[in-house]
C-alpha cells in the first residue's frame, strides 16, 4: 500500500525509523480494513515524494504492529504523528489536506 518514497514502518524498526531518526518523521497509523485509512493512502505517499530528504514519511498497519499503536495511545484511525526528535510534535485523527502534514513537516525541520 506504499509508495516508492513511503516506508514501510513495524514494530521491528520502530525505534530506528521513527524514534532515533535525525530527521523529523510523519507516520501514517492505519489498517487495510479501513476506508478512509485507504483514502489517505495517496495523499501519505504525495507528502513522502513532496519532503524526500528534508523528512521521512512512513506507513505503520497497526494490524501487525498493535503494540506500537498501543504504547501511542491510537484509539481511531487514520491517525497521523508527526515525530521531531523520537518524540510525537502533532497528531492528527482522521483525513487532513496534504497541506497540513507539509506545512507542519517544514516547521519541525
């Protein structure tokens, strides 16, 4: 469900991604079983392609990686989190213009 510029996020490289990357990071919490998660699907992939190299942007299902969602506390999805530092700068519940996830990206950078 990624795209070329999208990671692909798990519980197994969670830390190392996400939490230690030196550069600030927009995870998309989703499940294959949700419609407006596949909504959403694009636009991730749009903003991953928009801030190749200032950021990364990844894709965790949390299907498959429940005890991240868990330890984060999503409780709706789609949820996106923005990271700066290995800590969650912005959290957003539900669909958002591209815009926003830009815009806050360029600001924690």
């Amino acid at each position: 469900m990624a795209g070329a510029d999208t990671l692909t996020i798990t519980s197994a490289n969670f830390k190392s991604e996400v939490l230690d990357s030196a550069v600030p990071v927009l995870v998309d919490f989703w499940a294959e079983w949700c419609g407006p998660c596949r909504m959403l699907g694009p636009t991730i992939d749009q903003v991953a392609t928009e801030v190749k190299g200032k950021a990364k942007v990844g894709k965790l299902d949390i299907d498959s990686a429940q005890e991240v969602a868990v330890q984060l506390g999503i409780q709706s999805i789609p949820t996106v989190i923005l990271f700066k530092n290995g800590q969650a700068v912005n959290r957003w519940v539900g669909i958002r213009p591209k815009g926003d996830y830009v815009n806050a990206i360029h600001g924690a950078g």
